[in-house]
C-alpha cells in the first residue's frame, strides 16, 4: 500500500488525491515511485512496453513499463519516492522495471 504526498499528485489531472488513494486501499492500483531523482525523458506507448516512462537520472535511465496510468509529462523533474504511474496487476502483462546505463 503506498501513501500519497500532496506534492505527488499536484499535477495529477484526471484523478483525485482522494480518489487515487482509495484505488490503491481497494488493491486496484499498486504505485509506481520514481527510484531516483530526474527528468521524464519520455512517456507513452508501444508494443513492447505498454504505457511506458523513461527518467533520465545521472548516467542512468529508468524504464517502467505495462503501467495503467502515466501522472507524469517529457521535461518533469522528479524527486526519489514521487508517484510517477499506476500500475493493476492483470494475466497479460507484469510490470516491467530496468535500469540502463547511458
């Protein structure tokens, strides 16, 4: 279970702080946290990864992939621990999680 920060979900637009928190107590949603401070690199979807985020760190690159929903744009800064997507677990797909060096 995670516990929202305001700050998390300022710039959340399509859902609540409170409608969001009670997704994740329900077990619908699981919260995908930023693992390290950064810049969003890219956002969006494809075959391979589903609804994806890149963060760009230093000399490193996040990748988080199969997410259901993306709360984050390209060029945001991002502190370790900020609430970047959801993620509902289904039989499709896993959530998909790799650290790349540049």
């Amino acid at each position: 279970r995670c516990v929202l920060q305001e700050e998390e979900v300022a710039e959340v637009k399509w859902v609540t702080k409170e409608q969001l928190q009670k997704m994740v107590e329900n077990g619908e949603y699981t919260c995908v946290y930023a693992v390290s401070g950064g810049q969003v690199m890219d956002t969006g979807e494809n075959h391979a990864l589903g609804k994806y985020v890149k963060i760009r760190h230093d000399g490193m690159i996040s990748v988080y992939g199969n997410c259901s929903k993306i709360y984050v744009k390209e060029g945001k800064h991002v502190r370790r621990g900020h609430v970047i997507a959801s993620y509902k677990q289904n039989e499709e797909n896993a959530f998909y999680y790799d650290l790349i060096e540049e």
